[in-house]
C-alpha cells in the first residue's frame, strides 16, 4: 500500500469554503465547479487564469451537474433547479419529494445517459433518506431506509452504480440496466465506527463524497479520517492518501489528461483548536496522478425547462 505524505498535496483554491462539495471538471470550460451547502454558493475556479467566480443563493445547495448549453444543475434544499450561470437566473425542475424542513438534497451525479441520480438526508441523521433518479420522466425514487447518501459514482460501462451511507460507514454497489432500474444494494467496503470517547487519531473516518477512475477503482474522501483511498473494484483497499486537513468531502478527476485529483474539504463546525492546526481546511486540494479518471457527464435536455 502507498502512502504518501500530506505534503504531495498542493493548494488549487485557498479560498477555503465552509462546507465544500460536489466538484465536477466542466470539459468545455476547462475549469472546476463546486457547492459550499451551508455558504449557499457555487463556485467555479480557472486553473489557467486562477479566477474565482462565486454565485449566492438563500437556501443551501448541496451539489450541481452541468448541461451542454452552459447551464447547471442544482440540487438545493429547495428542490432541483436549472441555472444560468451567465444570467444569473434559475428556474425550478422538480419540488423536493420531502420536508425541507427536515431532509434536504446532498450528493448528485449524472450517469451515462445524462439522467441525474440524486440522494437526501435526514436533519436528524434519521434514516429516512432516499436516492432519486432525475429525467425526462421527472423525479422518481429509486432506493429508501438510508441515513446520509453520498459517494455516489457509475461504471464506465454505465452498469454499476456505487454510493455510500455515510452514518453507516458503508460503501455499496448496485448492478444497473439500460433503463435505469437497480439491483438489490451489496455491500462494497465497511469500515469501523467511531466509538464513545476515541481519539480522532485512531479514527479512521467515515464514507463522503467518491469518483471512479479509469480502471474501475473507487477514490472515496473518509470524513474526518484526514484520508483519501483507492479501493479496487473488489472493494480492498489499493492506496491510502494521508491529507494536511481532517475532513475530505469529495474527489473529483480534472484537467485536460483527466489526471489530476480536485478534492473539496472542509471546515463548518470544526474545533477551533483544529482550525489553527489545519489552516487549509475548506480549500480545494490537488494532486497529480498516474490512472485519468472517468470524464463529467453531461444532463439530457429536458424539455419546457
């Protein structure tokens, strides 16, 4: 197992956000979006030109995928949005299938056939989440009884999707047919609890946001375990990444080879003591590697929106 030292990091944004999450590398654009849920922002930085480019909302905004006309879409609390970064405009997709007073939206990808995968959890940490696939046929829930859905990611060949319940430190994996429907979950990776009273030191953190790479693996952030790893397809653990800040969110591959590693982090909620040690808690972290990832996808058009 390689581990290499926090130090093979570097800083891609030093703006730190509060809470970031959901990257995506917009091919088109050659640059990297990303959410802040509890700073209710979207951000998109340019690599050549170091440019960041902030948009406010009012409600929080958990993750985002794009269209090929330019336009992104939105997974906020208050539902599913389409949004004109040029214009700043937005206009509603779907009304959140739940209270918004207790669940909101969280992590969304799109898979191969551009419809939008998207989970929820619950305020409480209840498990009262679900899974829902976006499309032409509107929001429709695909998977129940989860806590905190995230790591969501698919295939190369569009028949597996992964996503992790994170309060349940578990990866799963699903098989996945041409028309959207899943197989009965099986568990991928599981990983221990935090116990009463341990040590962050000894924690090994728990299941976030996750990306595949070209050769199948699964680069999943472990929240609060100040690491990110490469599991093989099998679910063993290929690689351990030792970070400079304890709690990872979300990986995402970018740049134009597809060969480098944007990964969001975070800092809402964290000891001050912890804060003064890790002074790059929230920024966006990158590192160069060997295996490209798996290219963004794109969302289908979706008439009379």
């Amino acid at each position: 197992m390689t581990t290499p030292t926090a130090a093979a990091w570097r800083v891609a944004v030093g703006t730190p956000a509060l809470l970031g999450e959901s990257p995506f590398w917009h091919p088109d654009e050659q640059c990297l979006y990303y959410c802040d849920i509890p700073g209710h922002r979207l951000h998109r930085w340019s690599p050549a030109t170091g440019e960041l480019q902030q948009w406010q909302f009012d409600t929080d905004l958990a993750s985002a995928a794009p269209f090929k006309d330019g336009s992104i879409l939105l997974a906020m609390r208050d539902g599913l949005w389409r949004f004109d970064p040029a214009s700043n405009r937005r206009s509603r997709l779907a009304a959140p299938p739940y209270d918004p007073l207790e669940q909101r939206f969280n992590d969304g990808k799109c898979d191969p056939q551009g419809r939008f995968w998207v989970g929820t959890l619950h305020d409480r940490r209840e498990p009262g989440a679900s899974l829902f696939r976006f499309g032409t046929t509107g929001l429709q829930r695909m998977a129940d009884h989860i806590t905190v859905l995230n790591g969501l990611a698919f295939g190369q060949d569009a028949r597996r999707l992964y996503f992790s319940d994170t309060s349940a430190h578990t990866v799963y994996a699903c098989d996945l047919d041409a028309e959207g429907h899943l197989s009965a979950k099986q568990v991928h990776a599981r990983f221990p609890a935090k116990q009463p009273g341990q040590d962050l030191s000894t924690y090994g953190g728990r299941p976030d946001g996750a990306a595949l790479d070209a050769e199948g693996c699964y680069w999943v952030a472990m929240f609060e375990g100040q690491r990110l790893l490469r599991l093989s397809p099998q679910g063993d653990v290929l690689d351990e990444l030792r970070l400079p800040v304890r709690c990872p969110t979300m990986p995402c591959f970018g740049g134009p080879d597809l060969q480098t590693i944007y990964l969001t982090t975070a800092r809402h909620g964290r000891p001050p003591a912890e804060l003064a040690e890790q002074p790059l808690a929230g920024c966006v972290l990158a590192l160069d590697v060997e295996v490209p990832g798996l290219p963004t996808r794109f969302c289908a058009p979706i008439q009379g929106s």
